[in-house]
C-alpha cells in the first residue's frame, strides 16, 4: 500500500508511475484519496477542537462547583454535552472517512520503479539473459508432456478430475517421486544459501491476504471457505511475509532469509488454449518459494542476488532458460521489479513461466506494518522481496520435454541422490 504521505508530497510522479503500469484510473483515484486524506485531517480537528473545549470547561466548572458558584457551573453544563455530542459525532465521521480512505489505498497498485521498461503486454518484455546447455542433443521426434505422462503412465488428470475436478492432477509412481526429488532439492539449495526453511500453514485469514496484497486484487483467483472465513493460499509468499506482520524488527534481526514448500491454489478461471494444456497451468501445484526481508538501501541488490540464485537452479537442471523483465504493463499489482524465468519446452515449442522474482520496496510493508527500528531509535518500513525457486509443473513439464528418449526419459545429474534413479522407463 502506498502511504499516503508520499502520494500528497508526490502527487503528479505518483500518477505517472501508475500510468507506466497501466492504471487507467490513476488520476481520479489518487485526486479521491487526496480529497478523503484532507476530509479525514479536518474532522479530526473538529473533533480534538470539540473534546478540548469540552475538557477546559469541565475543568472550570468544577472549579465552580468547589467556590460555591453552583448556579453558574449549572449553567454550562449542557455546553459540555453538547460539546461532547459533537466530539462523538464527528468520532463516527473520522471513522467511517478513514475506513474510506483505507479501502481506497488498497486499490492503488504499487509504483514501478525506475528501471521498469515502458510497454503495454509481454511483446514490451525485455530479454535480460538467455542460457542454453552445450551438447544438448534433442531426441526427435519431440513430444509434448501430455504425451509423455500417459505413455511413460507418471501423471493422471483422469484420475485427479474423477477425485476432483480438472486442474488437480494425480502423480504416480516415477512422476511423484520426482515431484518429491525436486521439492527435496530446492530446499536443501536454500538452505546452502542461508535460508531458514518455514513450514506454514496453508490456509490464511483476510488479514494475511490484505497485507501481502492478494486482496482485494486477486479475491476471485482465490479459494474461499466463507464459513471459516479462511483462504487457500496461492503462494507461501503470503504466510511466511506475514509472520512479520505488526512487527518492528531490531536491524541486528536483518536481512531476513526464508523459503518454504507449499502446496498452492489459484482458480484460474476462464484459461483456455494449448498454451494451458497438461502441467501448463493448474489449480493445484507444489512450490518452493524464497522470501527476504531487507533495509531500503538494500533490496535491490538483494533482488540481484535472488536472481542470480534462481538462474543457478536452473544451470543445475539443464534447462534452457531466460530471464525476462517486465515491462509496466505486464506487471503484478504489489511488483516494484519483477524478473520472469521461462523455461523451454520443446515439445511443445513454448516458454513456459517458470519462476517470478520480486522487489515490493515498501509496497507490503506498509500493510504489514513491517519495521525496523535504527539506532537512534527511528522506524523505517523495511522492503520485502520473493521468488519461486521453483514452482514445480512447469518445470517437470520442461523437463520432460527436453530430456525424452526414444524408449526413456533422462533425470537430471543433480536429482540423481534424491529420486534413486537416472531414467523414467516404459513399463516401469
């Protein structure tokens, strides 16, 4: 959430960095907020003026009361509840202007920064680096993983829409062990790189989906159970940044380095398309996300490294990748910078998005109320960064595309410890 001071101070760079992300209502939506700010500054001088009143003649009059000047301290009297009417009267006024003002601010997306590019969709993306194995020889002619799981017979969306619905496969046999392989191997690199590994919980509260953002922006792509009033959550970006939530962290606590493995849900509603076929998108899926919480001055270079740790997961894999930044208008709502990975799947002939990693400067914080306190007994917002590292479908999807055989699939060197075997073969 921005604050509010920064849009007052900033109001025209505010609106044209919104514009920059494709905001079309930018303007008459900060100018409301503005309008709300000073309503909201004004009642609450009505109100401190009327309680103040009320106060200096209570005072008075029971120093009436003890000189015997009963007549007099009567008479003031109902000037005190009048004024004290007032004062509650405009308590319910700055209550519901600042309930206004809230409910606005969480509608304002965050400001790029200023090395997002200008562009309206993915065409404006900018390639920031490629990386492709050598001697990588593909076996022709290519499959695509649909194909693939039901011959080698290690994935079943049968099964899972029978027990389910479409878009909650079932792993099986060589397919989930190597869904276990995977998740066991980005958390052991985590933990390498200093991560401290959190097992959270999967369902959150509204509070939890307000302060990491995903509500009220991403509510319909969300799993509701109304009667507990508790969401599935679409990312563990959102328990684990919210364990901080209300917290004003000491800076010897500082940089905070978290991953964790959840399962995560997204409705996806209305996706159609080769594009979404197979593994390509899902309703239920495993991830392995990474979350760091930094000083200001920080973040970006923490962002670098966040980067640069993701692409080493995928060097390790043998993938084919790219790193892609995205431009204004591809952008997340809570995205300050965000850098894309996107694997290749060549049988499909398709990049798939595998990984997003990003900087929220002080974005969530903000809605977290997540500080630190400095030295000289200051609170700064702190700055809150993720990233998938990595999010498994499509990463088993490209995997199986580029390491198909003509009777077997290829695992990966570096998976060879934790999923026991070296090929997935027919009839096994």
């Amino acid at each position: 959430m921005l604050q509010t001071a920064v849009i007052k101070e900033n109001r025209d760079w505010v609106i044209k960095a919104l514009e920059k992300k494709k905001f079309r209502k930018a303007t008459e939506l900060i100018d409301e907020i503005l309008r709300l700010d000073q309503e909201r500054k004004e009642t609450q001088q009505k109100m401190d003026q009327a309680q103040a009143e009320a106060n200096q003649l209570s005072r008075q009059i029971g120093e009436w009361m003890k000189s015997g000047e009963i007549g007099k301290a009567e008479s003031e009297k109902e000037k005190v509840a009048s004024l004290k009417l007032e004062a509650a009267t405009m308590q319910q006024q700055l209550e519901l202007v600042q309930k206004q003002l809230n409910e606005a601010l969480l509608t304002v997306p965050n400001t790029p920064c200023e090395k997002v590019p200008v562009g309206n969709g993915p065409e404006d993306n900018q390639l920031m680096r490629s990386y492709n194995p050598e001697g990588k020889i593909l076996f022709q002619p290519l499959l695509p993983h649909w194909d693939l799981i039901k011959q080698y017979d290690i994935i079943d969306f049968e099964l899972g829409n029978k027990i389910t619905g479409a878009g909650f496969p079932v792993y099986k046999g060589a397919g989930a062990r190597l869904q276990r392989a995977l998740i066991n191997f980005f958390l052991d690199e985590a933990l390498k790189a200093g991560y401290v590994e959190i097992q959270p919980p999967i369902f959150v509260n509204e509070a939890s989906g307000l302060g990491t953002g995903q509500l009220p922006d991403k509510e319909g792509q969300m799993y509701h159970m109304t009667e507990d009033r508790l969401y599935a959550i679409p990312t563990a970006e959102v328990p684990i940044t919210n364990l901080y939530r209300d917290e004003i962290l000491s800076e010897n606590q500082l940089p905070i380095r978290n991953v964790g493995y959840t399962p995560c849900f997204r409705r996806e509603a209305g996706s159609w398309g080769a594009h979404v076929r197979g593994l390509n998108r899902l309703h239920q899926f495993d991830k392995v996300e990474i979350v760091q919480i930094t000083k200001p001055e920080n973040s970006y270079q923490t962002l670098e490294e966040m980067v640069n740790y993701v692409a080493g997961l995928m060097e390790q894999l043998e993938l084919t990748f790219r790193v892609i930044k995205l431009c204004g208008g591809d952008m997340g709502f809570t995205s300050a910078l965000t850098y894309d990975f996107e694997a290749y799947a060549p049988g499909q002939k398709l990049w798939l998005e595998v990984s997003s990693v990003s900087n929220f400067e002080a974005y969530q914080a903000n809605r977290l109320k997540l500080r630190y306190r400095t030295a000289d007994k200051k609170t700064i917002l702190l700055h809150t960064l993720n990233g998938s590292a990595l999010a498994l479908p499509r990463i088993v999807a490209a995997l199986l595309e580029t390491n198909q055989q003509k009777d077997h699939i290829l695992v990966p060197k570096v998976l060879h410890p934790y999923t026991g075997f070296e090929t997935i073969n027919l009839g096994k």
